[in-house]
C-alpha cells in the first residue's frame, strides 16, 4: 500500500456546519455524563481483571511480532520493501551483528567491517538486479552450494553446478530468442560473477584453477563497450571495405573445414557459407532484424535510411586472401533480407602498426593487447601463446553449434546479449560430436532446438550442462576444452583471445577420441 492508497482511504472530516448542528441539549449532556460515569464504575468492577489480561497479552505480543520481523529484515512498510530488505540482508556476512554490534572477531577494524558491509549490500543489490531482470536465476545459493556473487576463494569440488541439458533446452529452447518486459526467463545459471574491483584476486585463483566463472566491471573493458557500442563510432572508423562474414538460409551456423570434406563419404555441406559483406551492411540487415522482433517503428525508420544510404553509395572492396573461399554476396535483395549473416572482424598484432581494422581493435581493447601487460595480464594467462583477437558480429537469433576449443579463451561481449550453455570436458561422450577427422569434427553433430533428434542421440539425455547470458561489459573465462553452444539474443558483438593450452582434462577428451595439441 503506498502514501496515496492511505491518503484515500482516511475518513473524511465532517464540515463546520454538520459539527455545530450535532451540539448536544444542556439535559442532554448532563444524561451522557452520568453514562459515562456509569461506565467507568463498571470497569472497576468485573471487567477490571478482563482488562488487565488484554493489556497483559498485548504488551508480549507486540514487542514479539516487532522483534521477529526486525530478525527477519522486514520493516512493515510494503511488500516491495519486504523483497528489497529479504535479498539485501541475505548478502549481509553471517558474522554481521548489526549497525552497533559490529564483528563477532575483535580484531577486525571498524573501517574493514563498514567496507564488509558495503560490499555485502552492493552484492545484494546486484541479486536483487537479477531477480528483476528478464535473465532470472532459477537456483539459488542453497541448491549451487555457493553464492554466485560471493564465491569462496577455493573453487567448491562441486563447481559448477550441472543440469541435464534436456531440461535445460526444455525450459528455454535456443530459437526462442525474444523476451519482452514484464515477461522474463528462469535459466540455469551456476557461474560464479566477479567483480574486477573489488573481487580480482579471488577471479585469479578461479582462472588459475582453470575454472569457468564471469567477470565485470573492468574500466578498460567498459571504456570499449561504450565505444563499440556506438554504431556511428564504427561506421566511421571501419573502412568501407568488404570482410569475411558467414551466411546461412537458417539461423543454426554450422562451422566446418572444407578441407577435410574428402574424408568423409557423402559429406553434405551445411547451409552456411561465406561471403564478403561491409560492417554498415551488416548493421543494416541485423538492426532490420532487431525491428522486426521487437515491432518497433523507429528501428524500421533508421534501416531505410541506411539501405537508401548503401544503394546510393554501392561500394566496397573485398578484404581478404586470395585463396580463401570467400566470394561477393550476389543474393538479390530480397533474397539477402531473409538471410542470416555473422559478420567477423580478426586482428593480428603483426597488423596492428599502420592504421586500419586491426590497430583499431588493439587501441581500442588494451586488455586483449599483450604489449600493453598491465592492462591484459588478467586475460591473457599465457600472451606468446595468443593467436590475434577475434571479434564476432552477431545477428538475433543465429545460433552457434556446440563445439569445444583446444586452447584457454577469454570472451568479452561488447555490446548486446548472448547466452551461452557450457559443459565440462567430461561430458564429451554424450554431446554426439563428429569424429576429429569430419570437417565438422569437435561440433555436435544435431540440432540442440529440435527435440525429435534428442531420441536419435539417447547419450544425450545424460549430458549436464549450465547457462548464462553475457551482457555488454561481461567477460567470460572458458578453460581449455569446455564445450559452448552459443544463441544470440540480440544484435551483440563479442571478441574473444586465445591465450595458451592447459591440460588438466586432456585424458577425458582423449578417452573421447580428441585430443589436446601440444603447446609450442
């Protein structure tokens, strides 16, 4: 009930005129003063002890009531602040006794208890955030073991916690893309978030223990979300030149190697390929799309102008070798607008000196640049072992196979969503994966979104997975060998490095049929 609700409902005063029309007679008075006379006798006498008891029970039922909802964190106010006071105080230390009581270990500061507290409340609010979001956390710290926001410096033997991926993709199938405000999404989330400022070295012990987890809140990784946010900011520094970008007439991008399409008999190729495309025509057709999801006029608005722009102005020169297999989109117009495109853009450092795509990248992410150590020595574990960066452009609804990478990554959303649905190494036996000599080898080898195929793969049924959703400014620590399927939520960017070979699971996926190469 808020301030308005108890304003309406007061009794209205009556006015001056009905008050001095209800005077009482001078016999009239004396009759109702001798009433209440009366009645003040009769509460001395058998109702006297009544009374008492009231007052008794009253004064013990009160202090009680107050002292268990103060216990429980609730003020009585409204049952919004309820919600608020139930997560905040749960973030609370559990050695926390209050504004006045302090620690429960003397030597601890007052000043180191204030900034607990402090950072406990922040922890708070971020749940809180969460479960007002449209990503809502369907398990909290009593079913993980952990709390995803306070997580032990050791890593729990039990981390992360797994489901079956059959109710994982039951609960939220990967074509399903679009959620709207006041609908929202329960996922399986079990990845612990750090806080690069305040959490860094218990984020390094996770990443040196070669654990997944999700950081945040890194100024240099904000500073390039902002930037790289902006498309205008793109279109203006990326030149008008054509890059490699992958096409497909449905939204499940498959990878393969076509070199290894002579291994395999009846190979069919999957429906993506790849063509040339610039970033402004991309924008185009992605924000298109992003309209079209959200039936929102101004969107629709902005991408007229942009395909009026590109008919006006048809330029654009291919950006790539000679032999790569990558040719001009020739689609009619038409044709391309029902498409789906994954616009990539790769840098090098050996490229990175004279001005273009690739200095871009490194300037404007230091903390993918293993010049600059201060900057990037979180994310790169091992810098010589670092292979360029990596930026994907993706589109609503293009979803990436579930594969595994034999090298660390480190994955950095830029702008948008994505959701990512992980699994151990050890799980590799039931993710149905092409052998290592198919072009596609490393992917699993069917549709996660079409459960008809889940019974053709039964070993399936017994694979456990976890998901997030990384939004703009979240980085994600994937180790060695750690399955992802990949589902864009939105139009998104996202730029990942490769730092290096770890091998503490290399016996599982060489029992599997892989293997992890050896570093150089």
């Amino acid at each position: 009930m808020n301030g308005g609700d108890l304003f309406q409902r007061r009794p209205l005063m009556a006015p001056a005129s009905a008050t001095t029309s209800l005077r009482r007679s001078p016999s009239a008075e004396l009759s109702f003063a001798r009433r209440k006379k009366k009645r003040t006798l009769l509460l001395h006498g058998k109702d006297h002890a009544a009374l008492i008891g009231v007052l008794t029970i009253a004064a013990i039922l009160i202090p009680t009531v107050w002292l268990i909802r103060t216990t429980k964190g609730g003020t009585g106010t409204s049952s919004d602040s309820d919600v608020d006071n139930r997560f905040l105080n749960d973030w609370r230390p559990l050695d926390w006794k209050g504004s006045s009581g302090g620690l429960h270990n003397n030597d601890e500061k007052k000043s180191s208890s204030a900034q607990r507290l402090k950072k406990a409340k922040h922890r708070g609010a971020l749940d809180l955030d969460t479960n007002r979001s449209i990503y809502r956390h369907k398990f909290g710290s009593a079913e993980l073991g952990y709390n995803i926001y306070d997580c032990p410096a050791t890593p729990p033997s039990s981390y992360p916690r797994a489901w079956h991926a059959t109710d994982v993709l039951s609960n939220w199938n990967p074509n399903e893309v679009t959620t709207v405000p006041p609908s929202y999404r329960e996922i399986h989330h079990a990845i612990c978030i750090f806080d690069y400022q305040t959490q860094y070295d218990i984020a390094l012990k996770y990443r040196d223990a070669e654990k997944p987890f999700i950081i945040r809140n890194d100024p240099a990784v904000t500073a390039a979300s902002k930037k790289w946010r902006d498309p205008d900011y793109l279109m203006a520094n990326l030149p008008e030149k054509k890059m490699y970008t992958e096409r497909s007439s449905n939204n499940h991008f498959m990878f393969y190697n076509s070199r290894n399409r002579k291994k395999v008999r009846n190979w069919i190729q999957p429906p993506n390929d790849v063509v040339s495309m610039t970033y402004r025509e991309w924008y185009e057709r992605a924000l298109e799309r992003d309209g079209l999801a959200l039936g929102e006029g101004d969107i629709v608005d902005r991408v007229n102008e942009l395909r009026k722009w590109r008919m006006e102005n048809m330029v654009g020169k291919a950006d790539h070798a000679d032999d790569d297999e990558v040719r001009d989109d020739t689609d009619k117009e038409n044709e391309k607008r029902v498409k789906w495109y994954y616009w990539r853009l790769n840098a090098f450092l050996e490229d990175a000196e004279e001005e273009g795509p690739d200095k871009l990248v490194f300037d404007d992410l230091p903390f993918f640049d293993p010049r600059k150590q201060k900057e990037s020595e979180f994310y790169l574990v091992d810098p010589a072992g670092q292979r360029g960066v990596n930026c994907r452009f993706g589109m609503r609804g293009v979803s990436a196979y579930n594969h595994m990478d034999m090298s660390r990554n480190m994955i950095a959303v830029l702008d948008g969503e994505r959701r990512y649905i992980i699994a151990h190494p050890d799980q590799c036996s039931k993710m149905a994966l092409y052998p290592i000599n198919h072009p596609s080898g490393r992917h699993s080898s069917f549709d996660w979104s079409n459960q008809a195929e889940w019974d053709i793969h039964p070993e399936f049924r017994d694979a456990k997975v976890s998901e997030m959703v990384l939004q703009a400014g979240d980085v994600l620590y994937l180790p060695t060998a750690w399955f992802h399927a990949i589902v864009n939520l939105s139009r998104n960017i996202q730029c990942n490095i490769r730092s290096g070979i770890s091998y503490e699971n290399a016996n599982v996926v060489e029992e599997c049929g892989f293997r992890v190469p050896k570093q150089k």
